[in-house]
C-alpha cells in the first residue's frame, strides 16, 4: 500500500473527531475532576492530528513531481526567463535560478492536467500552465490536489 497525503489528513480529521468526542464526555461528566488522564488523552490527540497534518504536507512536498517539459519558466509569470552565465532571469520580477537554461526540463512541481481537444493529457506547473492557456484552444485545466502530481 502506498501512504498518500489524503490518507494522513484522514487520520488526522480522525484523530481530531476522536479529541472532540473525548473532550465532550470529560466535559460533561459528573466525575470530571477523576478524569484528568482523558484530557490528556484529548491533548495528546489534538497534537497526533497536527503532527499527521504536517505529515501529510511534508509528504505532498517529497511526492511533489518535477513538470518536465523541456523549457523552465517562470512559476509566476510563465515563458518570461532571459539566461545568461548560468543563470536564469524573469524578464517581469526579476527571480533568478541557476537552474532553467534552454533544453534543460522543468523542475517546477507539477500542478495542473491539462487535457486537449484530442484527449491528450498533459502534467504540467503554475507556469507553463499560463502559456497552455494561452495558445491552447479549448483544452481542458484541472487543478491538482497536492501530491496528487
């Protein structure tokens, strides 16, 4: 079985109806003061669901896979890189990468499915979405779930 991030953040919305449900019976128990080690457990919960949240982003993070197509962009503005000595340039916010020279693939994470009138689906980032958009007529965009690339 291969651990995704929805199968954390499952556990954690779990873990967090678990501590609701803790937290309510101590809450309204005649014998509170006797169950002291229930609200631990509901404080023990509570930190279990956001460690698995954090988890869950962590793991969307390392599965996160690179777009590949065979150009990089800019994330935020698309096919706007000017390359000089090894370094990549947006000609708009002037971000650079050392990384992004002509024919080396994209390392972006993929975002976006794209699919076109033919059917054809395409992985692609933020930024390589922004020029399919433009010059592809009557595709398809899908925004993807992270960790879902």
């Amino acid at each position: 079985m291969t651990l995704t991030p929805a199968d954390l953040r499952t556990l954690a919305s779990r873990a967090e109806a678990l501590t609701a449900e803790v937290r309510a019976i101590v809450a309204g128990a005649q014998e509170r003061d006797s169950l002291a080690a229930a609200g631990h457990a509901a404080d023990w919960l509570a930190r279990g669901a956001e460690d698995l949240l954090r988890a869950a982003a962590d793991l969307a993070r390392l599965q996160a896979q690179p777009c590949g197509m065979p150009w990089a962009v800019c994330p935020e503005h698309g096919n706007t890189l000017a390359s000089s000595a090894g370094v990549s340039t947006c000609r708009v916010c002037r971000r650079t990468w050392t990384y992004g020279r002509p024919g080396e693939p994209c390392r972006e994470p993929v975002a976006w499915k794209v699919i076109d009138r033919a059917g054809t689906e395409t992985r692609m980032c933020d930024g390589h979405v922004l020029g399919a958009r433009a010059a592809t007529e009557g595709a398809t965009f899908v925004r993807l779930i992270a960790g879902e690339g």
